[in-house]
C-alpha cells in the first residue's frame, strides 16, 4: 500500500496513483487527526508494510527513520512538479532495488529527477544509483 503525504496534491499524486495501486492518504489513516511529522512513523507501524510517500526531505530524509514497517520514498520535487511524482515512482518500482514489497521495507529513499539514493536498514552506508537510460 501506497500512503502519500498530505502536503502532497490529490489532483496530481493521489488520484493518478490510485488507478495503478492500493493509495491512501496519511488523512485518510487519522481522519479525525492533524498528523505531525513525528507520528507519521508511527502511524506507518500500525499498517502493513505501507511505502509512504512524500517531498518532505527536511521531515523525513534522515537515515534514523529506516525501520522494519515501512518504507519512505522523499521526492526531491518543488511543489510544481508534482505532477512528476507518478511517473517517477513507477519507474523507480521497475528497479530490482524497489520492485517488490520485500526488497523496499526498510530504505530510507531520496528521489531525485537526477539520481536514487537510499538507507536501508541495517547499513550506514548511503546508496546511489543512476536512473537508468529509457
């Protein structure tokens, strides 16, 4: 499951990524809840191995957040380039890096239009990969 930001556009993220998989927004998770940066995190551990989504570098880039639960993909992407957020992911989904559930729990992902780079639990090593020629 796919949980986006809620700082993240519905006409732009949202409704494209809910006609390729199983979308949610993290206000859909506590809709009675405004949810803080920090409790995102947990909110993420009550859900089955969610990806959570998000342009929030400053909140959660941060290798400390790679956890067991859940995966954290940060696009680094103005608020214009939103847009840009869907067909990103799915080629970022077609790298064996990312391409299954298994291989994504527990990184810690920075998405750029230039470059991937990625914690992943376990290592403190910072990983980078080239987008790949199309």
């Amino acid at each position: 499951m796919l949980v986006i930001d809620a700082a993240l556009s519905d006409k732009d993220v949202l409704k494209p990524l809910q006609k390729l998989m199983n979308t949610r927004s993290i206000r859909d998770v506590r809709p009675y809840e405004v949810v803080k940066d920090d409790r995102v995190p947990v909110l993420l551990r009550t859900l089955t191995s969610p990806t959570f989504i998000t342009t929030d570098e400053a909140g959660f880039w941060h290798r400390h957040l790679c956890s067991d639960s859940y995966c954290i993909f940060c696009f680094a992407l103005s608020d214009p380039q939103q847009e840009l957020i869907p067909s990103l992911l799915r080629r970022l989904l077609r790298l064996p890096e990312f391409k299954t559930k298994a291989n994504r729990i527990g990184k810690v992902v920075r998405v750029s239009l230039a470059n991937i780079k990625y914690y992943q639990l376990g290592d403190a090593k910072l990983h980078a990969l080239a987008w790949p020629k199309r």
